[in-house]
C-alpha cells in the first residue's frame, strides 16, 4: 500500500488551565471539560496519536516509521532520528495563565529524562482583547537575583509581557522562560518531549489533585538563559500563494502559508515528511486521484515519499502553516 496524506485522532489533554475554545473555535470533539492541549501528532511514550481513517487507521507514527522508514520520515531524516518521529503538534486554550516555565535543551534532557530538548514555536490563532504572552527577560539579572524574585514570588515583575493578536508568532529555544496568558489560542510546534520545568504557578491548587503543583527551580536554574533581547516576536511576509519564512531552526522549519484560489506544491527536493496545520479557513488537499479536507483546526501529514499535491481554499482565503525538518 502506498503511503498518503495522513490525519491522526487528536489527544485531549486536562489542564487546570483550559478552557472550551478547542471545542467551540475548532469543533474538536470531546465532553471533559477544562480540556487546555489538542495533540494533533505526537510520539510521546504512552501519548502516541494514531491515524484517524483509511488504510493505515489505528497505526501510530511509530508503526509507520518502523514499517517505511526514510519513504515516511526522509531519508536524511530516519538516518538522524531512527524510529523516533521528532515533532509533536499540539492547540492549547489558555483561559487562565500557563504556569512560568522553562525547557531543557537535548544534552540535558537526555542525561536528566532520556528525552529530546523541547524548542518551541508558537502561532495565535486567536487572542482575547489585552491577552498576553510571556517570553524572556525585560530587565538582566542573575542567578542569585533570579532566586530573589522566584522566592517572593515577584518573577513576572522582570519578564517581558507582550499583548498579542492572531497571527503573532513567537519562537521558544530552551532555556527562554515564558507563559501563555490567558485568552490565548494557539498552534504550537516543539521537538517530541514532555519536559517542562515550572518555576511559577500563581500558587494555584489543582482541583483534580486538591494540591499546589509542583515546582522545579533547582532544575530550572541551571537551563535558563537570562540574556534579554529587543524583541522576541517573529516577523515575517504574508504573500500570497508562496511560502513565507516563519521559524528556520536546526529542529525545525515552519512557512506561513495563504492559499488563494488552487496551488500546486512540490517536495520532490525536500527529504522529509511535510506537515500542514490549518489556522484559519477551509481547504481540499487532492493527491493521486484522492481529496482530503483540511478545516481551521485540523492538521494533516504527507510522507516524505508525496512529492506534490495540489491545495483548494474553499473560503476566500485559507491559512495554513506549513513544518518540516
């Protein structure tokens, strides 16, 4: 069986901090609520995504890549990574604030969890008015002053705050702390790992588990980066029917993609999988013969062996972004 465009059965995660626009502005289905994260592809141990219809429904991406190897990651892609797909796709609703936190990068999460580093990206998707992001530093301190401020619980006071709209994008390499605000809906794009290390929570006591969460500072102190920057937004060009350079990382590449009308897209030079994650509109994906929907919300993944396909915007003009190694 030839590979094809693939969806996957999202996975729903609780967060204390959830809301309901996963369901109410991406039509996931689901009846827990507080619902915070949507996996969309995920090879995380115990949290695999598996594929939604078709031939190959119920299959993990492990399944997959143990099966077809460099014809479904890329060929330079299998080499690096093994069996191991190396990025997980997730939509987070924040309706209250994310915890402060900070990610290791590959060397020590390997030596601490085993587990790859965790660079991220972020794309809103939609943002309530004076909702905010929280990323790096406005003010350079040190490792001492950081215990300071973590200890009297004064942290934010020399974070950068940033009030966002749909379409601001942010990249988040380890050791940057951060937090999403609350209001914020977001597509979120990181390496395969489930590391975070929490250094603030608002002394918030989960209602599930009746306790204070965890934190993790001594952790925490010896992967932050505490330079601060001008800016820490990513700017970047809204052509249409191209793709616009967003985030270019050694984990990652992600373009931002308007499609207008009908486009043809060729990956016949690229070894790699391609994913498309939907941010706004409605679209039909055709390849050999067969079409696939993809609606704002959804994301779908094209094996390294596709080299062209052909994308509709069935609205006026459709949103996507566009990810591969």
């Amino acid at each position: 069986m030839k590979l094809h465009p693939l969806k996957f059965t999202p996975l729903f995660k609780y967060r204390l901090w959830g809301g309901n626009k996963l369901k109410s502005v991406l039509n996931k289905e689901y009846s827990e609520t507080n619902i915070g994260e949507s996996w969309e592809v995920s090879d995380v141990e115990n949290d695999e995504t598996v594929v939604a219809s078709g031939f190959f429904e119920g299959k993990t991406l492990r399944d997959l890549t143990e099966e077809y190897k460099g014809a479904f990651l890329g060929e330079a892609v299998y080499k690096q990574f093994g069996n191991e797909f190396p990025l997980l796709i997730k939509f987070i609703d924040a309706k209250t604030p994310l915890s402060i936190q900070v990610h290791p990068g590959n060397e020590i999460a390997k030596e601490r969890h085993n587990s790859f580093g965790k660079n991220e990206m972020w794309y809103v998707m939609e943002a309530d008015k004076d909702a905010e992001l929280i990323v790096g530093f406005d003010k350079e301190i040190d490792k001492t002053a950081y215990d300071t401020y973590v200890a009297d619980g004064s942290i934010l006071e020399v974070m950068h705050h940033e009030n966002v709209a749909e379409g601001d994008t942010f990249y988040i390499p380890t050791g940057r702390v951060h937090a999403i605000g609350s209001g914020v809906l977001l597509a979120e794009i990181q390496q395969t790992s489930d590391i975070t290390y929490r250094i603030y929570d608002y002394n918030r006591v989960d209602a599930k588990t009746g306790e204070l969460r965890d934190l993790h500072n001594d952790l925490a102190k010896d992967v932050i980066d505490f330079e601060c920057h001008d800016t820490y937004k990513t700017t970047y060009e809204t052509k249409t029917n191209v793709s616009n350079e967003l985030v270019h990382s050694p984990y990652f590449t992600s373009n931002f993609l308007i499609v207008e009308g009908t486009i043809q897209k060729d990956y016949t030079n690229l070894d790699s999988f391609v994913i498309y994650i939907c941010v706004d509109g409605d679209l039909e994906l055709s390849h050999n013969k067969k079409s696939f929907s993809l609606k704002k919300g959804e994301t779908i993944l094209l094996p390294a062996s596709i080299d062209t396909i052909e994308l509709k915007s069935l609205s006026e003009k459709s949103k996507l972004l566009e990810v591969y190694l």
